[in-house]
C-alpha cells in the first residue's frame, strides 16, 4: 500500500522532529539534559493524587468518576477555575470554560476552529514548536509576531495579501515563555491588543506557565485586560488556554479553554466530535487535590525550580564565553541562549553529546521557519544544582572555542 498517496494533504506538514528524534536517544544515565521541558516528577503531589484517587473509587463519586460526562467538563472543577480566573482579574461563568485533555488540545481545537487552508497565523519568533504542530494540521502560513514591536496591522495584512491569504490569529505564550523564558509587559500587552483590535483577530493566550512567577510582579492577563477595554468576557477576542500540567501533573492531560461563550459553544461541538469529554477521573482528581492545596503545591515548585534557576544563571556567568547572551526569566523553566551568528545550536547538540555529554534542544525548531540556528534552549526544571554547574560548565568547554 502506498500510504503516501491516500494521505490527506493536511498530513504532508506533520512530520516528526528531527530534535524529538534525537532527544530519545538522551535516556542514557550519564548524559546531563537540559532539554526536557518537563516538571520534575519528584515534584508531583504523589500523596494527594493516591488520596483523591482513592476517594473518587468509593462512596458516592465512584459511579460518577468511571462514567462518560459532559463535553464541557467536570462541573466543580470549571467552577473552581472560574474562581482562580476571577483572581486574576477574569470575572467569569462556567460557561465560559471547557475543560480540554491538556492545554495542547486547546490549540489544535482553536487551531481548527480558526484556520482555514492559506489562512495566516501570526506567531512569536521563536514560538512553542507544539503550537506550531498542532496549528500545522489546518494548512496555515505564518508571520512574525512582534507583540511589542513596530509592525502596523496595515504591514501584517499586506504581507498576507501577498499570499492570497488574510490574518486570522495572533497566537503567544506570554508569561515565562516556552522557549525563551521571557514574559510580555502589561504595555506590549495592550498594544497586542491594540494590533488584534485593528486587524480584528482573536488572541490566543497560551497561559500553561501562569503561575509559574519566581519574583517580580504578577501582570495580568491579555484576557484580564481585553475585559478592562471591553466590560465583559463574553465581548473579548482573547481566548485564553490554561493548564494542570506544570503545576499538578502533566500526565493527568487536565488544561482548559477560558473566553467567550459564542466561542466555548463551538469548542464544545468541537470537543464531542473528537473525544466527547476529557477522563472522568483524572478532572475529579485534580479538582480534590486543587481545591485542597493548590497554592501550597505551587509554593512547592517556587522554592525548587527558582532555586534551580539562579543556579543556573550564576554558572552562565561564570561559564559561557564572550559573545553568548541568555535570558533572565523571572519564572518558568527555560533560559534561552543566543550564541555568535556562525554557530549552529543543531551541529552543537550532535558535538555536546559526544564530547561533553550535556543535552540542550536546538533553538531553530522553535521557528515557524526554521531559522535562527545559533539558538539554544537550555530547561532548568529537573536537574539539582550540583548538576545545573556540572552540565553548564561542560557546555562552557564546548562553547569556549567560539
Ligand atoms: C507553551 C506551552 N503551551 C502548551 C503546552 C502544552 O501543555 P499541556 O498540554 O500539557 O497542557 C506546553 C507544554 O510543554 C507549553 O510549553
């Protein structure tokens, strides 16, 4: 069979990552990787999860928990959503939230809700490569994204108009950024605002590291602030994407949608078309173990990831050559480094993981076009300190010739 040939063409952009390929063969015990970017499971609330599992399997939760429910989601979970969301500044129903199997379910079903073939999505230079997979499906191009920048509404429809196509979203991960750890101000904030309002756009706000902040002060939401300007959720353009997964446990596959209902309503088609509803158990289990503790958890990933961070900048400092610059993120789990232009963050890898053995992912993965190559990601979730200075003085070795 030639599978090629029945393959819808929508397939032809989902390939596999040439980085995912050769980040599998860093199971060995002696490799140093900053390239996960993944809670460090000794991290997880083990503990309450057993707890919350147990409860939900007796008395009366039990028959509800191994049951089909509704598309929308567990009711006391998107009700205790709703309240956080109210904390931050998202005044909010429960019909505004639709709780989806992780945050990267929201961007393929956005993905699907808003692009047609040749549409053009606006995203970050560089961006989170899984936005770019999920959104790859609907056959989009892209355009660089400079939420802070200088760029008109007149320049991004004109560049679309080029390619016979029209700008459809404006798509960012804003706080502690996956990859380069930066957040947007409150005033690069507004202006994207401003920008989506010209080119009358949605905003995706990709929130998975929100709560995530390790110093420096909170800022609110694109979605807090697009209810400021227009007095209620349900008049907003910003459809804003949570999840579990960096402060409970990614493994649960618990995130959520939070904006408009005119748009939640089409999520929730979208959602009964594709899996009916996210597990049953795992939305009551995240719900009991939030509900009990969700600030003490996060209190817990505050004291380790931003301790392992500082660790991490200080050996930068001591280790990396002229010529390399880094980030300094103020929560999250990435720092990015941008290294002198004739180097290639791909070759590097190959070369640090025989010589020194330290893994980083590659920074041009991160870019809808694949450019940028002297980049790198480096995670400072799940190493201990002593490891962070090891890895980093190793990549210092590799570097120093440049
Ligand atoms: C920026 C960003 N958005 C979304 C996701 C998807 O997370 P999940 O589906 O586990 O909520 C990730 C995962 O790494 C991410 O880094």
């Amino acid at each position: 069979m030639d599978w090629e040939k029945v393959f819808a063409t929508r397939s032809s952009r989902m390939k596999a990552s040439e980085i995912r390929e050769l980040l599998k063969l860093l199971d060995q015990p002696d490799i140093i990787s900053f390239a996960g970017g993944i809670p460090d499971p000794a991290l997880f609330p083990t503990e309450e999860f057993q707890q919350a599992f147990a409860n939900t399997l007796t008395g009366d939760k039990q028959t509800t928990a191994l049951q089909y429910s509704v598309s929308e989601g567990y009711v006391p979970l998107r009700q205790w959503i709703a309240k956080q969301m109210e904390g931050l500044g998202i005044p909010c129903s429960i019909d505004n939230i639709l709780i989806t199997s992780g945050s990267q379910q929201a961007l393929d079903y956005l993905g699907k809700l808003l692009l047609s073939p040749n549409d053009t999505a606006l995203v970050t230079w560089p961006t989170y490569m899984g936005a770019l997979g999920a959104f790859n499906a609907y056959e989009p191009h892209y355009d660089r994204l400079i939420a802070n920048g200088n760029r008109s509404a007149k320049e991004y429809q004109e560049a679309a108009a080029e390619k016979n196509s029209q700008v459809k979203f404006a798509y960012m991960s804003v706080d502690f950024a996956n990859p380069t750890g930066e957040t947007l101000d409150r005033s690069g904030r507004e202006k994207l605002l401003d920008l989506a309002e010209e080119l009358d756009i949605p905003v995706i706000e990709d929130a998975a590291y929100q709560s995530l902040r390790y110093d420096g002060e909170a800022i609110p939401p694109i979605l807090a602030l697009d209810i400021q300007r227009k007095g209620h959720i349900d008049e907003t353009r910003t459809l804003y994407c949570g999840s579990f997964s960096k402060t409970l446990a990614p493994g649960l596959r618990v995130g959520w949608v939070c904006a408009a209902q005119t748009v939640i309503s089409k999520l929730v088609l979208m959602k009964q078309a594709a899996d009916l509803h996210s597990s049953t158990i795992n939305q009551i289990a995240i719900h009991e173990v939030a509900s009990k503790g969700f600030d003490k958890q996060v209190a817990k990933i505050f004291t380790a990831y931003s301790t392992r961070r500082d660790c991490m900048l200080a050996a930068l400092e001591k280790y990396m050559p002229q010529g390399v610059s880094w980030t300094k993120p103020e929560g999250g789990m990435f720092i990015w480094l941008t290294l002198p232009e004739h180097l290639d963050g791909a070759e590097l890898l190959a070369e640090s993981i025989e010589t020194q053995r330290v893994a980083f992912v590659p920074g041009h993965a991160f870019y809808a076009d694949g450019s940028n190559r002297n980049t790198m990601r480096l995670s400072f979730s799940q190493a201990n300190e002593d490891t962070i200075n090891e890895g980093i003085r190793r990549l210092g070795l590799l570097l120093k010739p440049i």
